[in-house]
C-alpha cells in the first residue's frame, strides 16, 4: 500500500503517517519499523566534461557490521541521469521508505556510461566518449554513518566525484578510463531551511492540487524528474506557501500539466519540498515536436547586419526525454527570431538587475530552448526558439584577483579564470552581494590563496560595458552574478 501510495506523489510527511497506521494493525511479531529516506546526488567534474551520462540500476545500504540492507534503488529500476549537469546542483534521486537501522555503506550499480567532451580542434566541437568504469558496482563510505529511524524523516547525499573518478593522461587529456569515486554523508535539518537549499531542479509538470489541507500549503504539484528513466524517476510533491515566488505562472488551479519547470526550494524537517521560487517556463508537446532543450552554447551566427540570427546548442538534458528525435551530446541549430522570448530563471540571483537579451547571448552560457523543432535525414535539427531562458550555471576556475571588498566580506567582485576551453581563456567578472553563500570559505578575503573554486550563479556578457553595483565594467567583460562561491 505505500508504494503505491509514494508512487501517486505523497509528501514524505503524509507517506509516514500511512506507513504508521498501517503498522498499527499488525497482529505479527514486530519489526524495527520503517522511516522515510530522500535520496540527493550531485557531482564535481573536470572542466571540459560537459557530460556524464549512464543508468544508476540499483543502490544497496548495508548495515554497520557488514550485514546487507536495503535498497534505495532497487534492481528492477533504472534512473538515468546526466552527472555534468549537477555541479552543485543536486537533483532528487529517489523517496522511499525503509527499515529503521544504522548504516554505514551503500553499493550503487551503474551501467552505459558515455562523456560529452569539448573539443575545440574538432568540428562541431564536440566529442562522445564511451567510458570503461573499472568498476560497475562501486562500494563507498556513507560517513558519518546514516541512522533512519521509526517514523522519521532522513536524507542522504551522494557525491560523484568526478574530478577524482575520470582518468588523464600525462597531457591533461580525457581517458576512458572512469574509477568511480563517490561519497555518501548524511544530511542534518536545521533552521529555516531544514535540510538545506536545492537550487534549478529541472522537471515538467504531472498534476496539479490547486488546495492543501495543511494550512502551512496554499497547494502543490507534482514534479517528474529524471525523465527517461524506467519506470518514470522520482516525482516529489512541490508544495507552495504564501512566500513561494512564482514567475511565468498562471493560477496554480489553472497550471498546465506538462509544462517545463524550473525550482528552487528545500526539504523541511517534516519531508515536505517547499518551493522559494518556481518559473513555469513552457508547455512542452511531443506530438508537436516541443520539448525543452537544455545545454551550453558552442556558436553563435550573426546576418549580414551584424544581428544574431541563430546559435549552436550542444544539447546536454532534455524534458521530456526523447532522444529518438534529438540525440543527448549533439548539437542543434537554434533559429531566432523578432518574436523569441528572453527570460532567465532563478530571478532572485539577479541581484543586479541586468538584461538578457539577443545582445547578451554569450559562448559559454547555459540556456533551456523551448520551441518546435525540425530534422531531416543528413540535416542539423533546427529549433524555432520561442523563449530561452538564461539558465543558473556553475563555472569552474581559479580567483585571480580580488577587485572589491565590502565590509561584510560578501559584497563585492573578483577575477576568476576559467578553465573551460569554450571560454577561451577570458576571463570572468564575479559579482557578490550579501546573500552570496560561502562554502570552505569565510568570505572574500579567503580568495587571496588562489584557490579552486566552482561559482554558481546567472552569467551575463557587457558588450559595451557598464559600472554594475558600484564596480566598473570593461567593454566585452563576461559577469557572473554569484549566489555561491565554493572552493572545491
């Protein structure tokens, strides 16, 4: 009964309280009993690895003392995920309920593993290697041991560290060979924010329940994520509250199913997802060749007027998955036009207020692409892009320089050098402000070791150059606007 019930979208709150009662009216000798476990996973790869795609086919705890456990993914599962898309960007990897009880290992079995690498020499810039793991059922360490317990509600993260797991050669470049290095922690509930923020999780909309019988909910929808994995991947309940920001949406009695959404938010200490900020970007319609694009801009094609007419999208995820039609690690033409639409999502990080626009698509961006596409036999695919929208995106590199400080620590701005090839060695203006999140660091001033650092955040190109939040800006200048600075 509660598979099925998790499964029709439930709240892990509401999962538990059914779990209970149908524990109450057993007449058998009892058992530990059972809590509820929400699954994350996110990953750090090298720099030039845009894409890390395979089948997680199973995860297995076991149990301190070496006993085997549960599984969180069972076999007869498959979720497919993308890891170059969650740099510090975690992503919902399963709910489930399992037996109550300490456990300090996990097994996760992964199967058709292939890298999206970028190539500058070659044309299109783009290179799909299938990767050789020497291992397809890797044991890691879970530490501090995770505890779940009767009628609780636990969350383990899982970090594939690809940086580690992916081999070079003695020229720095990209092997085949993948050692799988991953890490599990258990993650505590504090504050507010209860079991910590999840920025841009990507997914479309299932079904709608416009009220809530708990008063902390104005109502709530489902989101199917993972798309492509079999069966269907994880599809928590968004749950929305008078402070939810809602960009793009209609009524929430009047939002469509199907559309392509982009959420910001957190698991409370209940199990509930609590929505900060949703954008509802786009109704998406296979039978009319609609589906949302998501990958890196490779080129950009300007008319004989100097205009942008059209850009190259290496496409790294889409939603829903159809890669009948449009191959994961190809590329797609994006055609523009006086009608498209530009927006950028996760709003609040635009602390600066600046413009997204035709002038300000740049190499390097994350974008999603929404509109109808075209293909034919020896032909690139073609988009006629209704909207694209500015996606939130970490970038990899080292701090150069420090431009400002302000008294806090956080506000301010620094040089950071990227080390993807697609930038070509141009540098990026990073702008903080007081809500920018430190991680490994106590601030700004933290930078004076050069460190290693992923910075997630809004990226945006200044053709003619500006002074943005008191700091001048050369001409042709890419400014990332940061919500997190991390040094790895």
């Amino acid at each position: 009964m509660l598979k099925r019930m998790l499964a029709m979208g439930l709240t892990v709150g509401v999962a538990i309280g059914i779990l209970m009662s149908c524990g109450s009216n057993q007449t058998t000798v009892p058992s530990p009993g059972s809590g509820a476990l929400i699954t994350l996973i996110s990953d750090v790869a090298p720099c030039n690895v845009l894409s890390f795609r395979g089948y997680i086919d199973g995860v297995t705890l076991t149990v301190v003392g070496g006993a085997s456990g549960p599984a969180i993914i069972p076999t007869s599962q498959s979720y497919k995920l993308n890891f170059g898309m969650l740099r510090d960007l975690p992503t919902v990897l399963n709910i489930t309920t399992l037996t109550a009880g300490t456990y300090n290992e996990a097994t996760m079995d992964l199967a058709l593993v292939e890298m999206g690498v970028y190539d500058p020499s070659a044309s299109p810039p783009v290179k799909t290697i299938s990767a050789r793991l020497t291992t397809a059922s890797p044991t890691f360490t879970i530490a501090p041991p995770l505890t779940i317990t009767k009628g609780g509600v636990s969350v383990l993260r899982i970090d594939f560290n690809l940086l580690q797991s992916i081999g070079v050669d003695s020229n720095g470049q990209i092997t085949t060979k993948v050692t799988p290095v991953i890490i599990g922690s258990p993650v505590t509930a504090s504050g507010s924010q209860g079991f910590g923020e999840l920025d841009d999780l990507l997914g479309f909309v299932r079904s709608v329940t416009p009220t809530s019988a708990d008063p902390r909910f104005l109502g709530s929808f489902l989101l199917q994520l993972l798309s492509g994995s079999l069966p269907q991947g994880p599809a928590p309940t968004v749950s929305l509250t008078e402070s939810t920001e809602l960009f793009g949406a209609p009524p929430l009695d009047q939002l469509l199913t199907g559309s392509f959404v982009e959420v910001d938010g957190y698991f409370d200490a209940s199990g509930n997802l609590v929505a900060k900020a949703v954008e509802v970007e786009y109704q998406e319609d296979l039978a009319q060749n609609k589906m949302a694009l998501i990958g890196t801009i490779t080129g950009l094609t300007k008319d004989s007027s100097g205009n942008l007419s059209e850009f190259d999208l290496w496409v790294r995820q889409e939603e829903p998955n159809n890669e009948a039609d449009i191959q994961v690690n190809s590329i797609v033409a994006v055609n523009l036009s006086s009608s498209t639409a530009y927006q950028f999502s996760s709003r609040p990080v635009n602390f600066a207020n600046l413009t997204f626009a035709p002038t300000t698509l740049a190499l390097g961006q994350e974008v999603v692409v929404h509109g109808p596409y075209t293909k034919a036999a020896g032909q690139t695919t073609r988009v006629a892009a209704d909207k694209v929208y500015l996606k939130l995106q970490p970038v990899q590199g080292s701090s150069t320089s420090i431009v400002q400080i302000g008294s806090d620590d956080r506000t301010g701005a620094f040089w950071l050098s990227p080390c993807m090839s697609l930038f070509q060695k141009q540098p990026i203006l990073v702008l903080t402000n007081n809500q920018t999140t430190f991680l490994n660091l106590s601030g700004l001033s933290g930078l004076t070791t050069r460190p290693l650092l992923l910075v997630k955040g809004l990226l945006f190109p200044q053709p003619q150059g500006a002074t943005i939040n008191g700091v001048p800006v050369p001409p042709g200048t890419l400014v990332l606007l940061a919500k997190q600075v991390h040094q790895l």
